[in-house]
C-alpha cells in the first residue's frame, strides 16, 4: 500500500465506469501523450454520433488538473461508449456535471497515479492492442499500460481485484505474447495498480501455474 495521507470523498455523482476513464486518460496525458492521444477513444466515439466538433472543443479545453478540465474530460470519457458498445446506448455528454466531490477524488486518483509512475515506471507503451495474437473467440481487446517487465492494470474500484480482473490481464499477457509487440517478452510480471485503494498489487508470471496458463489459453482464448 501506496500513502499520501488523503481520504477519498465517500460518494461521487457520476457512474464508476466514467470516473474510471476519466482517470486514466487524465493520466496518460500528464504523462506526456498529447490530449488527442490519449482522449483518442472519446474522440471516435463522438464521430459515431456526429459530435466530433464538440468533443474537439473539450480536448481542447483540457490543461491539467484545474475543476473545468476534470469535468471536461468526464464529459469527453462519455463518448467511449459509443466505440464499447454502441450508439443506442450512448447519453448525451451535456448530462454529465461531475460534482465538487467527484471533481477532487479524480484529481487526488491522478496525482496518485502520476506519482506511482514516477515509482514504477517508466511506461513504454500504453494503450495498446494485439494485433496477430487474438483469436476467433477473442478479437478484441486493449492493454493499460507496458513498463519493461511488468504489464499494468489500472482500476479504481473501491474493492481489491477480482478474478474477472486478473483473468483480463493474464489473457492481455497471454495475447501479448502471440502479438507482433515484442517487449512482451520481457515480461517477468502482472501487476495492478488502483488509485483509489493507493495500493499496487504484483505477481511475478512464474508463480503462475503451467495447467492455469494452458486453461485459459484453450478455453478462453480458443488458441490455434
């Protein structure tokens, strides 16, 4: 476990999901990705709902960890779902008025991801697919984040990780291993990070049972 001496505001005013994103993506781009990079999802989303012009205003506005740009990139995250899950279910991002408190718990998640890279990193590479390693049952499917032996996991939920979470990251592993990405091949662990808890969750891919690997690449991943 991570310390800062801050305690999170008990209740936020916007879904998980949203928060979760906006979280992320404000850290990859005060991590060095430009706002377009790093809000690259939003932005593809809002052309499925023809809405780009107002999702670049947003971008646009988003300068670091000031109030407008925290609810500005809230409001932006909200055009994910469009690429996620398609446009019937997509709200409109005018609805989405994060409140003070949800405002200040992102800000302390941000700052506690960014120190946590300044620990663990350096990341060299992040949001990433797995081109040639999916499979006909899995075809999609991005990675967080790629330090030099250690494929990350961010999560903010207000629970430790579940194995739906730890299965997610040892298929991405897995699937990383078939892709064209060779850096996979240093990978010597998996690791979550949750900026919500501030606690860092590590486990070294040797410990992980030959038999458990070989289940989920059969019968998750169907490999070939």
């Amino acid at each position: 476990m991570l310390s800062d001496g801050i305690e999170l505001h008990p209740e936020e005013n916007l879904h998980a999901s949203l928060v979760g994103l906006a979280v992320d993506y404000l850290t990859r781009y005060l991590s060095g990705s430009s706002a377009e990079e790093a809000f690259g999802m939003s932005l593809s989303g809002s052309f499925l709902v023809d809405e780009e012009d107002v999702a670049r205003s947003l971008v646009q506005e988003i300068k670091d960890l000031d109030d407008q740009s925290i609810r500005n990139a809230c409001k932006l995250v909200g055009y994910d779902v469009c690429v996620r899950a398609g446009t019937s279910v997509y709200k409109p991002v005018e609805e989405i008025c994060a409140d003070d408190e949800t405002v200040s718990n992102i800000r302390t998640m941000v700052s506690r991801s960014l120190a946590f890279w300044e620990e663990f990193g350096p990341i060299v590479k992040d949001s990433f697919t797995f081109e040639f390693g999916y499979t006909e049952e899995v075809s999609t499917g991005d990675g967080d984040y790629l330090t030099e032996d250690t494929l990350w996991d961010l999560k903010v939920s207000k629970n430790g990780p579940t194995n739906k979470h730890t299965l997610q990251l040892l298929m991405y592993y897995i699937l990383g291993l078939r892709s064209i990405h060779k850096e996979f091949q240093k990978v010597r662990r998996l690791g979550i990070y949750n900026p919500r808890l501030n606690i860092v969750y590590l486990l070294d891919v040797e410990k992980i049972a030959p038999e458990v690997v070989e289940a989920v690449t059969k019968d998750v991943l169907v490999a070939i």
